[in-house]
C-alpha cells in the first residue's frame, strides 16, 4: 500500500507570511485541497478516515479501480463581500478536492463501503481472504 507524498512548504510560506502578511497570495491552493487522511490497517481490512468539514454527503464520491481508491469533494463556501472588500488572509478553501490512494491488490472491491458523520468520511476496504497468505505449488512438467 502507498499514499501518495505530499509536498510540504508550510516554513516557506511561514516565513513569506511574515515578511508580506497582507499580499500573499495562495500558492499552496492545490495542496490544501487533498483531504486528510489516516490509513488503518487491522487484521481483515484497511479503515481510511477523511476529514471533509463542511462537505455535503451529496457532493462526496468514492470510487476504486483496480486497486486505487479515489476520494472526491466539492467543497463550497458561501460568503457574502461587498466589491471594496479585500481579504488580508484566506485559508479557508473551496474548489474541488481529491485524494488517491494505492491499496494494492488483495481487497475486495465488491465489499467496499463508506460511512459520513459530522464531516468525517470513513471508508471500510475488506481485504481478499487467503490472497496474501495463500501459497500455491506450481507443478513443473
């Protein structure tokens, strides 16, 4: 199993909110919308907690194909500005997110399923029974 990487510059934009706290502009946009997540791994299946706050059930899909589980999100803030108002700081984002997942190919895709609960997504991923652990002799003719 692997999760993908995710590139981390929180010290650099520390330090560029610093020197130019007013005229930052989000740079890390992109990042910012993978959801967090945890990855579990218990004796007969993989639990993956995302958090989504704010997300609504209906703007949540979860899909997996051929080993790669991929979570989506819309994530839409509704704010009222008035066209002379400027923002001196956003972190709150809104756009589309998306995590991707590997999970190999020992789960069982047909028994897959999804719980959401105060903005937290939590996906059961069942792994094949006797896949891993199964040995098979090969005859040689």
């Amino acid at each position: 199993m692997s999760i993908l990487p995710e590139d981390s510059l929180s010290d650099v934009y520390r330090l560029f909110d610093q020197a130019c706290p007013t005229h930052r502009h989000n740079f890390a946009n992109d990042s910012f919308l993978e959801p967090r997540i945890d990855v579990v791994e218990k004796e007969t299946a993989y639990e993956i907690i995302a958090d989504l706050p704010g997300v609504a059930r209906e703007n949540i899909s979860v899909d997996c194909n051929d080993g790669v589980l991929t979570i989506k999100a819309k994530v839409s803030r509704e704010l009222e500005t008035q066209a002379n108002d400027k923002f001196l700081h956003q972190e709150r984002v809104h756009g589309d997110m998306k995590r991707i997942i590997s999970l190999g190919n020992n789960i069982d895709t047909r028994e897959i399923y999804a719980k959401y609960h105060d903005g937290v997504l939590a996906v059961f991923v069942p792994k094949q029974r006797g896949h891993a652990e199964e040995h098979h002799h090969i005859s040689i003719n």
